[in-house]
C-alpha cells in the first residue's frame, strides 16, 4: 500500500482521556479517527478490569470534545463504531478507507495471532481475545447487564455517543 500513497499511514490508537494534557495542534495535521461504542458495552469490558469506573474513565466526552475541537479547526475527522465495523468488516473499513483517501485492501480484514510489540503494558489486560484472533469474527450481540452505578454512567455518557454517532462514517 506504501507504494500507492505520497506519505506513510499510521495508524495510533489512543485514548482520549490519554491525551488531556498533551498539545493537540499535531492532530490538525493528521486524518483522524474517532473509534466509539456504545458505552454500556464500554462500561461492561470496563467493570471487569476497573471496579468502579467514571464517566472520564471511558473517554467518550472526551472525544466529543476532540471533535469539535478538530472541526473549530477544519482539521479531518472520522468517526466510526466499532459494532458497525464488526457487523460489515469489509464495508465499513472500505467506507473509511475511501473518506481518509487510503487504498482498502482486503488483507485489512485478517491479521496473524499473537501480541505486537506496540501493544504496550495495557495489553494483558485488554486483548487477550485479540491476540487470539486472526481475523473479525461473526457478530453477536451480546446480553449488557450493569450494575446500577454502570447503568447511571452509561445514560449520562448516551448524549455524547449520539451526538458523536451522527457523525458517523459509512
């Protein structure tokens, strides 16, 4: 794919509440991608590793407010959700790919197993069915029971995962 594009594609993933107090003016350069889920299946992965976590703990209003930040700036910026990119691998990462003007090529949809070197020290945590992967699996909806605590959170963060979903690629 290098061979077909001007300038090398990286691709980072990052959290938003990762990047509070980093300047942002080196994301208006870039293509930016704003990867979201719904956040009671957010907070349903989050319970198993945090015990009680907050509504900045998952990031969404952090990456609304990326957003319009990145669009005050007329910098580029995606968003795509995750349940969609498993229910359609193929359609939505081509749908991406054709908004950030990067060739899809159909090796993105598997991968070998095992863990990257970049994976770094969350990574025993987060993805060990990742690492076990070699490719998108069928889509299941799965069941979502939260606490009550959880269930708060997760309606309190809904207005921002709507509003980031209105923007939504594909």
């Amino acid at each position: 794919m290098q061979g077909q594009l001007k300038k090398p594609v990286l691709f980072a993933k990052q959290m938003t509440h990762h990047l509070l107090h980093l300047p942002k003016d080196f994301l208006l350069e870039a293509k930016n991608v704003l990867l979201i889920r719904h956040p009671a299946k957010v907070l349903m992965s989050y319970a198993k590793v945090i015990q009680q976590p907050v509504l900045d703990d998952i990031g969404i209003r952090q990456s609304w407010e990326l957003l319009q930040y990145l669009r005050e700036h007329y910098a580029h910026a995606y968003v795509v959700d995750g349940d969609a990119i498993l229910q359609n691998p193929a359609g939505q990462l081509e749908a991406l790919c054709n908004a950030c003007g990067i060739p899809f090529d159909e090796a993105m949809l598997s991968w070998p197993a095992g863990p990257l070197a970049e994976d770094g020290v969350w990574a025993k945590y987060w993805y060990e069915r990742v690492h076990r992967s070699t490719g998108f699996e069928p889509y299941a909806e799965k069941e979502v029971q939260l606490s009550p605590h959880l269930q708060a959170l997760a309606e309190e963060a809904m207005s921002y995962y709507h509003a980031l979903r209105e923007e939504k690629v594909g």
